[in-house]
C-alpha cells in the first residue's frame, strides 16, 4: 500500500525507474570525476522520495552521500515539472549552499543538462526547463521563507541544526498548496532538542515498522522515515555495527577504525553522533550523563533531619530553584527533590507567594538551616526567610571566582562519587543543559548554553540552567564550611 499523497504530477515519470535512466542519459559526475550510480540504500531511498509522500525523513551519518542525493533528485524533479519551485533550506545559507553546489558540479558536468538548465552561481539559483522559480537557496529563517508556495517538492538539510522547526513546518503548511513533498535529512541532534523530541514520536506513532540490522523504515501517516543507526552507546564501538549504520560501500570498516583511533576525536561529536547517529550532547557539555546518572540513587533525605539549601531566583523568564542537600558525611551528600517554579512567561512575574510556599514544602518536611543565595535578587525573600523560618541567610555573590570552585568541588564529587540525587528529571535536564566554559588561568565554570533568552528561537527549557546553579551554591557551602572559602574572601554576609 503506497502512502503518496495524490498530486498533480506524472507519477510514471517520477519514479525510480525513471530517475536512474534520466541519471545515465544526463552522464552526471560526482566531484570526483566518477559517474554517478544509485547504490542500493540510495535506489530505496530514492524509491520512497518518488512515491511523493507529504514528506520524508532521511536520518544517517555523515559522509553517506544524502545530500548528492537530493541534489540528483531535486534537478530530476526540475526537469520535468511544470512551474517547479524547489527551495533548498538549510540552517545557514553556507550549509544550503553545499546542496546547491552539488546540483551546479551535475549541471555544469553534464551537456544534457547544461541545455535545459541555467545556473545563477550569484544569485543561488537555477533556472528550470518548465519555467517557475526553479531551484533556489533559502537559509533558515521563516522569515525569508514565508512567501515560498514549494513544487514539486522543497528540501531541508540537516534538519537538526536549525535553531527550531519553524522552516521545516512552515513550508510543510505552504507544500499542501500544492500537493508538494517536503523532504529532510539530517544526522542525529542533541537529547531533548525539538528535533530529537520529533523524531522520537515518529518513531514512536508509527503505523508500521521495518527494522533490518541498523536500517529503520518507518511509515505513518503520508509520512516515510529512513533511519541508520547504531542501536545504543554501549556498542558504538562495535566496527562491524558502525558500518552498518554507513551504507555507502565507499566507507569501509578500515576507515572507520582508524577514524575511532584519531587521537583528536570528539567521541561525543565526531563519533557518537556523526558517524553512528546517536543523539549525543555538544563538545561544550559540562557534565557527561553518564557521570550525573551514575550518581543517581532511590535513597530519599530522610524527614526530619535538618538541611541546606541554595536557591538561584528569576522572576520573569528563567526559573526559581530551590535545591535541599543532606550531608550524611563527607563521602555521602544527598541532593533531594528540589523546588523548580518557571515563571508565566507571558509578560508577568512569578509571584513571590509562589517562591514562599516552596520554601515552606521543603521546611515543613526537613528543617532548613541555611539558605545560600544572591539576595540583590531575593531582598524581600531573604527578610522572610529569616524573620519568618528562622533560616540564616548566606549570601552569595555572582562572581566568576566562585563559581570556578563551585565547577572544581562538584566535578570532583561527582567523579569520587561522593555525590547522590534522586533522579529528579528537570534537575537532571538544567545539570544536561549546562556547558564548561573556560575562565582566566584554565579554570572553569558552569554556564548556560545561550546568551540569548529568545525562547521563541532558542526554546528557554534547553537554556536554564538554574537548579544546578543553586545545587552549587549549597554544595561548595556545605563542604568548605562557612568560615571558610567565602568568609576568608569577605564574599559572605550572615545574618539570623
């Protein structure tokens, strides 16, 4: 049962039979000099474009040939269609453009081609035998975008580099105008990024699922889904596995040995996700999930028994994080559910009251003895806390010198596994948002991945990082002491 959505094209020219007669008349030339040939990944792929679904998901590594793909399928579908308009987006119109210089090498290659296609290397764009907009590089902004009616089909590149979804759904919406397929490829993107939350429930709403080796084809509705991928972490150094995630007979279990041997690679970056299209964190990550999760324990802080806590305020549109930690002893420090409240975000502040009745659910279960916060953003807060609970207020000032021993201490607690915590999920997501950013005299500190708080382009929740600022606060507190690193600094006031 074909999924193709019915569209005003000749079905029989646009199909894989006819796709590979035209590539052997056109005599099209990779950039090599070699002729082109589909191999048998590519002829599947190829098949399913062409059957013209609503749209098409291709998810491999790199190297794997998927944008000459496109190139050689976006001028087939040039070539014939009546008024096309075929928009190439990309995240950066320099990654849009690796597309279109693959079609320019086939065009300027090939003298079939150079007789029935024109192209405008100045202007991105390729003048197409039926006339229309032709062929033509978009870089990602809706924006830009918004007027573009694709036919017979638009192309994203490397979809999970985009700041969001916004393009690709944008011109999903204008294809239906048309009766037009979008078509996307990409390799894997960071956990918890919009892209991965999309491809997790195509995978997950799938009506039907063919799984060979590390091959996935998927189908739903009016919707095909390609995935390579090696099945988990732990055996993404089985070679034998790797390379079927690679398809592309030109890669080789030889290359792909030596490319896990380099001494320069980024096994997060360069391997885990390039090469076996395994969602992976950036380069800059703090903090490994492997280390964090390790940590992990079902162990609660028992009630009763007094504890500290820091707190990291925002009113507007970061989160307010309250996190209790219990020192049992040296080598056991316990960080219980902690408080998370995310403001409206709709112009109006998170109320105080809110914030108040967090402290009160973390006192009324376990004592607070000590609160370790940046009171010039709490002053009210601070004055409750102690009138109020009777809680001693440590403030904490925001500086840089702080914050490399709050990196130093729990680097080290998390390596020595002194450190535990309850799985609590959105502590464990603002701990996974947070880069290591270097700092004068190769010191580090936790930051925030984005100085932009656009959430509309960034998606806030994979910017905040303010559960693990607080956690860092009442952890470098509570192993120095108080009469310690932030007194000997005068960087501390106390007060009851």
């Amino acid at each position: 049962m074909s999924v193709a959505a019915q569209i005003p094209v000749d079905v029989e020219r646009y199909s894989l039979a006819g796709f590979e007669q035209w590539i052997e008349r056109s005599e099209l030339l990779l950039d090599n000099g070699d002729e082109w040939r589909l191999e048998p990944f590519q002829r599947e792929l190829a098949a399913d474009i062409l059957s013209m679904p609503r749209e098409c998901w291709v998810i491999i590594p790199e190297g794997n040939a998927k944008t000459t793909l496109l190139a050689g399928l976006g001028l087939y579908l040039g070539d014939f269609a009546e008024r096309p308009w075929i928009p190439i987006g990309a995240a950066a119109r320099e990654q849009a453009e690796i597309m279109f210089g693959q079609m320019s090498i086939f065009v300027e290659g090939s003298d079939y081609l150079k007789g029935r296609f024109r192209v405008f290397n100045g202007y991105r764009k390729i003048q197409c035998p039926g006339g229309g907009r032709g062929i033509k590089v978009y870089p990602w902004d809706p924006k830009t975008g918004d007027g573009v009616i694709p036919y017979p089909m638009s192309l994203v590149d490397e979809l999970h580099r985009h700041e969001d979804l916004r393009l690709y759904r944008l011109w999903k919406g204008k294809s239906w105008k048309r009766g037009a397929t979008i078509v996307t490829t990409s390799t894997a993107g960071e956990p918890g990024s919009e892209f991965e939350e999309v491809r997790e429930a195509i995978r997950a709403k799938a009506k039907s699922r063919e799984r060979s080796g590390c091959h996935l084809r998927a189908l739903g509705e009016n919707l095909i889904y390609h995935e390579w991928m090696v099945p988990s972490a732990d055996k993404a150094k089985d070679i034998r596995l790797v390379k079927e995630a690679n398809p592309l007979a030109q890669i080789t279990e030889g290359m792909l040995e030596e490319k896990l041997s380099s001494l320069t690679l980024d096994f997060g970056e360069d391997w885990l996700r390039l090469t076996c299209n395994i969602p992976s964190r950036s380069g800059q990550a703090a903090i490994p999930e492997a280390d964090w999760d390790a940590c992990g324990t079902d162990d609660v802080i028992p009630e009763g028994v007094p504890v500290g806590v820091g707190a990291d305020f925002a009113w507007l549109i970061d989160t307010t994080a309250l996190v209790p930690l219990w020192m049992r002893d040296t080598d056991y420090r316990l960080f219980g559910d902690p408080e998370i409240l995310t403001p409206p975000r709709d112009g109006t502040m998170l109320a105080v009251e809110d914030v108040r009745d967090a402290f009160l659910r973390i006192h009324e279960r376990n004592p607070i003895s000590y609160v370790v916060m940046d009171m010039t953003k709490a002053e009210d807060t601070a004055a409750w806390l102690e009138s109020e609970l009777r809680v001693q207020v440590i403030e904490r000032p925001q500086r840089n010198e702080l914050f490399a021993i709050d990196y130093e201490r729990l680097m080290s607690a998390l390596a020595k596994r002194q450190l535990r915590h309850t799985r609590h999920p959105v502590f464990r997501q603002h701990v996974m948002n947070a880069i290591a950013r270097k700092l004068p005299g190769d010191r580090m500190r936790f930051d925030r991945p984005s100085t932009s708080r656009n959430t509309k382009a960034n998606r806030q929740e994979r910017r905040v990082v303010d559960a693990l600022t607080a956690a860092c606060f009442v952890h470098t507190m509570a192993t120095d002491g108080i009469d310690s690193v932030y007194e000997e600094r005068g960087l501390i006031s106390l007060s009851m």
